[in-house]
C-alpha cells in the first residue's frame, strides 16, 4: 500500500459538524451522490455546506435536500446554477429498505455527515440518527471538558 505523499490535500469536501452535537449516530452509509459538472468542479474548489441539509427519502429513492454547493463563476457560465438543488443519493436497495424501516419508527431520522472524495467519486456519509434531549448536550460537553483537563493535567505531569 502506498503511503499518502506530504502535501497531499484531505479526501474530505465538507462535514456536519453539529450532527455529533445534535444527535445520536446510531448507524452510518455510504452514498453515491448524482451531480452535475459545474457542481464537481465547485466540490474540486470545496465550496460546499452540509448545516441544514437533510435526507428524503420517497418512492425507494434517497434524495439529498439542503446542502449548498456554491457554484464557481468561471465553472457555470452557460448554466442557470441552483446552488440547493435536489440532488440524487446512490443507494442499494436494500439499504434504502433498512433506512425507511428505521425512519417510520419514532425518533429516527436520516441526515449526511459529510462529503468526500472515494478515488475520483464524490460520496455522502449519510447516518441514521436519534435527537438528543438537553441533558444528553450536557453531559456530552461535560465529558469532552474533562477529556480535555484530563489531557492538560497529563501533559503537565510529564513535562
């Protein structure tokens, strides 16, 4: 296996970061995602945003909703660019089963974590996930605090 060469820039395009702080990720997939050329070109450049996009999904499909891909002047000159556009999960079916199973129970919902590049694809970490109630945010921030003072006092003591 070859190792990454230095300099070598990050396969990851954009994350979810109030999703861990949101929601419990109960169960995680990996998505195709359909795009159009000016929006791989923009994904190139990393002008994408997942804050409040979420998953539909409808008549066995799996539809990305929300996420802001921001088109680049010199990519989209010839096209009306729709920077929210819907755009289409890549799923197998039998995922997209177990999805819309846990969905019609209560509580779950289905969000994308991230995006980023598999080789030269463009895939969505999408999760199935469970709201957390306020004190599940505490105690979550209580823990990574004393995480965090547990790692100082380490560091101190060694130095």
């Amino acid at each position: 296996m070859s190792k990454k060469k230095p300099g070598t820039p990050s396969s990851t395009i954009a994350l979810n970061k109030k999703a861990k702080h949101e929601y419990h990720i109960e169960e995680r997939f990996e998505a195709g995602l359909a795009l159009l050329g000016w929006e791989v070109k923009s994904l190139r450049a990393g002008k994408a945003q997942l804050v409040d996009a979420y998953v539909l999904l409808k008549n066995g499909e799996a539809w990305l909703l929300g996420a802001h891909i921001t088109p680049l002047t010199t990519a989209s000159t010839h096209v009306v660019a729709d920077p929210t556009r819907t755009r289409k999960l890549l799923l197998h079916a039998k995922e997209i089963a177990k999805i819309v199973g846990k969905v019609n129970q209560t509580g779950h919902t289905c969000i994308p974590l991230a995006l980023y590049w598999k080789k030269n694809k463009v895939k969505c970490e999408i999760a199935l996930v469970k709201g957390k109630k306020q004190h599940d945010k505490r105690a979550t921030e209580k823990e990574r605090d004393w995480n965090r003072q547990k790692q100082r006092i380490i560091r101190e003591a060694n130095a």
